[in-house]
C-alpha cells in the first residue's frame, strides 16, 4: 500500500464546509460597490439523481442508424451530412456523434468543392474516381481508395477528373462543444496511398492463422501520434476484410464508430448490436444492421457487436472512431469476447 503524507500544517486550518468564511469589506481594498451573485445557472443535484444522465434518459444515447448509398449516388456536387444531431440533443449543429460528423461528398467530373472546416482532424476515404486538391496552396492528386488526413488551419478545395465520392469524416462537433476554434496543426497532412494500404492489407490476410484474429485489418497511424497510434490524436481509422464464411467475434469499446461499407455482397454480410451477452459470449436480443456497399451505419459507444460474413466472397470495411481521443484519455476500454466454444470472459 502507498501512503500519501499530509502536508504540515494543513491540520490547523479551520476547513469545515458547514462554517462560512468571515464577510470582506470591499471599501478595505478600495472598491466601490456591491458584489454581483453570479449564481442564477447554479444547480444542485442529489448525487442518484444526476450521477448517470445518459443512463436516466437525461442525455441521448447514440442511436443505431443506417445510411444507404442511394443519398449521394445520383446526386451534384456536394456534401451530404449524416446528421443525427435532433436525436443527440444537439442544437449547434450537425453531427452524427457527440464529437464527430461524418458526410459523403459527391464531386462531379469537371467540377470542385471547398471543404474547409473548424476541426483539429479530418479524414478522406475516396470510395470512387479520382482528382487533385489543392491545400492551403499546394497540391496533391488522389484516387479510389485513397485516404486523405488534414489537420487543424487546413484550406483545402477538391477537384474532380472524374465522377467521384468520397466519406468525409471530422471533428467539429467536439469543437463545437468545447467553443474553441481550431488553430494549431497536431499533425501533418498526410495520403495513405490505396496501394499501399491494399499491399499491406493482404499481407496480414496472407499469414497463417490470420482468420483466427480477432481482425483481419490493417490500423492506419500518424508519425507524429507515437502514444495513440492512431491516424489522428482524435480519430482512429481501420482498412479491414471481413473473410468468407468468417464471424468476428463480439466486441465493445467507448469510442462512438462510423462504419463504412465497401464491396460487400447485396446479402449475408452484417453487424450484430447489443447491450449483453451470454454464458457463451453470444449478442443477447441483438439488433441486425445489413450491409449496403457504400453505405455506412453507427455503432455506439460500450455496445458489444460483431460481424458476420456467410457469403463466399470477402467484404471490406472502414470503421471511423474517436478512439485517438479516447485512448489519449485512457478511457478507450477496449473488450473481447472469448472463442464461441468457451465462456465469455
């Protein structure tokens, strides 16, 4: 056991909460006046009462909703928020959770759309077509499977050489919230390349074992985020497949995911959402989300999920989280379930 010493002289202090302090004279310091009360937003709760808003209904959960890829297909250049923002209480803005808002945006061949935004992290994932941007002056060409992160103070402008989409995911919201702006870059602009990523993907996928993972995937980092190992100190990014014939088992973690779909098939591949499991690590009255290629639907935070594939071609998938701040916080509290043959832990 560590024990913290009691600093000397602490003991002689009258430190009792119930004895108020004695009055003070304004006039002694040579003011004039009276004191303003400051305390009209004041608010005193019983400590069960106020202790677990979201759990008491207080706060909005994060729901589950799915977004299909039929709100941005067809549609002019722009950008399409998936806001959530009336069923999360908040009145500042869009957003899809608490501290992040994720978009599709479609860009037209020929055309070009201004995306600055108040964030400290933004993140690009090029579902189709291909471009250049220009960035706070300087320019980059992007493709099909391209991702894209920019940092706080970032202008940027895409251009499109052909009919392209792409899921934009920030962090406004949390600035929002917090009513700062955001001006110091934490990170470099940075491209991760889709061959790369490709490359790297199918190593993993190559290696004996590799379906017995937990994951097939590949986590997307920063230089610059050597304690988070994440693509931004806010977001964390995952390039994955989901096998044939494959389950990955249930998990849970507190950072809010943005799941993205790629070239899954039309049916047999899904996610699994709960609040409990069973003795035997399986999802309790789950809720079923079906995948839609080049859709993207919520996972909320501390809820187990899990996904399926029974299908004979793989699906590959991008979940987006805020888990870089999450785990900055140490408050990530990632968990798994055991193999389905033994007793969930």
């Amino acid at each position: 056991m560590t024990t913290i010493a009691t600093p000397a002289g602490v003991g002689a202090i009258d430190l009792d909460p119930t004895i108020a302090a004695p009055m003070t004279n304004v006039a002694e310091y040579g003011f004039e006046g009276r004191f303003e009360d400051w305390a009209e937003d004041a608010r005193l709760f019983e400590y069960s009462k106020a202790a677990n808003p979201i759990g008491s209904g207080h706060a909005p959960q994060v729901p589950i909703v799915r977004f299909g890829p039929e709100i941005y297909s067809d549609q002019p250049t722009g950008v399409v928020p998936l806001d959530l923002s009336e069923k999360l209480g908040i009145n500042t803005g869009a957003a899809t959770s608490p501290a992040l808002l994720a978009n599709f945006v479609r860009i037209r061949a020929g055309e070009q759309i201004d995306t600055a935004v108040n964030a400290t992290s933004q993140l690009y994932y090029v579902l189709y077509g291909r471009g250049f941007a220009a960035i706070n002056g300087r320019l980059i060409r992007w493709e099909k499977g391209d991702f894209v992160t920019l940092p706080a103070g970032a202008r940027s402008v895409f251009y499109a050489d052909a009919e392209a989409a792409m899921y934009w995911v920030h962090d406004e919201p949390l600035l929002r919230y917090l009513g700062v702006d955001a001006t110091r870059p934490r990170f470099q602009a940075t491209k991760f390349r889709r061959s790369d990523a490709v490359a790297k993907l199918e190593e993993i996928a190559s290696r004996p074992g590799a379906n017995d993972k937990s994951r097939v995937s590949v986590l997307l980092a920063n230089a610059d985020q050597e304690q988070t190992l994440t693509i931004t100190h806010v977001l964390w990014a995952m390039f994955g497949v989901l096998p044939p014939n494959q389950e990955q088992r249930p998990h849970r973690h507190q950072s809010v995911a943005l799941d993205l779909i790629l070239d899954a098939p039309p049916s047999g591949c899904y996610t699994l959402l709960g609040t409990r499991l069973d003795e035997r690590g399986e999802i309790v009255d789950p809720t079923r989300v079906d995948w839609q290629a080049g859709g993207a639907f919520t996972t909320p935070p501390g809820m187990w999920h899990a996904h399926y594939n029974e299908t004979d071609t793989p699906a590959h998938l991008i979940p987006v989280q805020d888990a870089g701040l999450q785990t900055y916080l140490r408050s990530l509290d990632i968990k798994f379930t055991q193999r389905r043959d033994l007793v969930a832990g």
